[in-house]
C-alpha cells in the first residue's frame, strides 16, 4: 500500500491509475474503495467530507455460496 495523500490532490489520482490498482478513500471515520472517479460522489451516508486517499490492491472476486433450493409448500 501507498502513502496516504491529502485528498486535495484527488485530481491527480489518473496519474496514478494501473491495472489492480484501487484507491482507499476516508474521512477519518469512514472507508471507500473506488476507482479515480472526479469529482468522486459520495456515499449518501457519508457524514463527513474525505481527508485522505492512497493507491492499494485492488481485491480478489470472492465467491459466494449458491443459492439454497427453495423449500417445498
């Protein structure tokens, strides 16, 4: 993981882009992975504006489990 960068400098999170790439975005109480999207749009329950950003992996799909059958009336 990259150092956190103060989010005024979201701007230039393009120049920082590369495949499995995704960036940590925070307000100091809450987290968001995003890709460089400007201006970025926040999550409705967002309370407070972002503080910080930095470049982290970009995580491996997991799968989820099938769905059960439905059960029988």
């Amino acid at each position: 993981m990259s150092e956190w960068i103060d989010f005024e400098h979201w701007p230039d999170c393009a120049s920082m882009e590369r495949p499995g790439i995704v960036f940590e975005v925070t307000n100091g109480e809450q987290t968001l992975l995003t890709s460089c999207i400007v201006p970025l749009p926040l999550p409705f329950d967002w309370k407070a504006q972002p503080t910080q950003f930095r470049a982290v992996p970009e995580r491996r799909p997991r799968h989820s489990s099938p769905l059960p059958r439905p059960l029988d009336p």
